[in-house]
C-alpha cells in the first residue's frame, strides 16, 4: 500500500541529492568524477521512480472522480509529470550518454541543471502544498492498495 509518507521520503531524497549535486557541480572537476555521475543518476532514477510511481498509484484513482475540483487538480498534475518527464528526458540525452556525465561546456551545463532542479523541485513544493492535501480529502492517508 502506497502512503503518504513513502511519497515524502522519495522528494525528500530528491531534494537531498539535489542540494548535493549543486555543491558538486559548481567545481568544474567534480563534474567529470564517477562519483559526481553515480549521484546524478541516483537523482535521475528517483525522479523517474517517483513520478511514475504518482502515474501509477495515485492519478489513476483520481482521473474520473466525480468532484471537478480533483480532476482537474490531477489531471494538471498529471499533465505536468508528462511534461516534466519530456524535458528531463531532453536534458538527459544532452548530458548523459551511456550512464556517464558528458560535460564539455560546464557553465552550461551548470546554468541547465540549475534550471531542471528548480523545475523538479517547484513540482514537489506544489505536490505537497496542492496534490497531497486534495488526495488526502479524497482518499485518506493511503493512497492505493
């Protein structure tokens, strides 16, 4: 059963190896460690992970419910998550080939990766502060069984 406080943890730690990975990426050398690389793509899977996870256990209940106010509040996040998905998939293809980092214009790089962590961390401020509170009306503090 899916809950509530899975769905944290999983931003959580999105939210934690993005607050590393600016660190890192900073230094043009670090960019180019394997470590630097396992980390992005840890970050890489657990936004994949966590947004096909809401596709899968939590849009699929709401998409048809009955309250327009919930509909239309999933389907714009869900919506979102198709796009998100598009673009990081974009940024992906241009600076990560075979499971490695390929940076060779760092600032950017820097600049782009600046911009996909805000985007996927202004979507978990909005999960928290508008999609959380209607499922939960919704739905309870488990989300799917």
């Amino acid at each position: 059963m899916l809950s509530f406080t899975q769905l944290n943890e999983q931003n959580n730690k999105i939210k934690e190896l993005s607050s590393v990975l600016n660190y890192l990426i900073e230094n043009k050398e670090m960019c180019n460690k394997d470590t630097t690389c396992d980390l992005f793509l840890e970050f890489a899977e657990k936004v994949t992970d966590h947004l096909y996870l809401e596709e899968k256990e939590v849009y699929r209940h709401l998409l048809n419910h009955d309250d327009l106010k919930v509909r239309k509040t999933v389907n714009d996040f869900f919506s979102g998550s198709i796009e998100i998905k598009r673009v990081f998939n974009e940024y992906l293809g241009q600076w990560c080939k075979n499971k490695k980092l390929r940076v060779i214009q760092h600032d950017k790089f820097v600049k782009d990766t600046h911009e996909m962590f805000s985007l996927v961390l202004n979507r978990i401020d909005a999960e928290t502060n508008i999609l959380y509170p209607v499922i939960k009306d919704v739905l309870g503090d488990k989300i799917a069984a």
